[in-house]
C-alpha cells in the first residue's frame, strides 16, 4: 500500500501499518486516533524530489487529511452542515411552540 501511494497510484490508504522511519518519510501517516494499529497515510510530495520531511515543500502537516477534497469539496460539506443544522432547528423550534 505505500508503494501505491508513493508511486501514484493511490491517493490514501488505511490499514494496520507499522510507522517505520522509511515509511515515515515516504508517506504522511495521522496521529493516533484510538489505541489500535490502524492509521490513515497520504502520499508525501516532496519525497521523491530529495527533500526531507522537515524541508518547507516537503514538510508532512497534521492537518494533511483535509486535502482529501478540493476546496468546493468542502464548500459542499459545508453548505451540507448549514441546511442540516437549520433544518435541526426549525424541526426543535416547531415542537417547542406547538
């Protein structure tokens, strides 16, 4: 799976990796949500050109997960959020008054 990451052929996997250095520098792997094996990695894009990990282009960021969608990805999941929560209260606020 990370060498389908590394190589392009996929974008993000998830699976009980082991974090090893090598891995570490050729993949982004998250933080630790509960105790178990299982992580979610993205592609490094700096790897491949040289450039360490700490290196500015190369650099892995905790918030690399956000990049899953483009930004009208998440101009959709909030415009999503906004009708639900609304519509969460005119249902709360139609029980309250009746």
């Amino acid at each position: 799976m990370v060498g389908d990451l590394y190589y392009d052929r996929a974008d993000i996997c998830a699976a009980g990796l082991a974090m090893s250095l090598e891995r570490q520098q050729a993949v982004d792997f998250t933080f630790g949500i509960l105790s178990t094996m299982q992580t979610i990695t993205a592609r490094n894009p700096g790897y491949r050109e040289g450039k360490e990990a700490s290196d500015e282009a190369g650099s892995i960021n905790s918030l690399s997960f956000l990049h899953i969608f483009a930004l009208w990805g998440w101009v959709g999941v909030a415009i999503m959020g906004i009708v639900f929560a609304f519509t969460y209260a005119l249902i709360y606020m139609r029980q309250v008054l009746s």
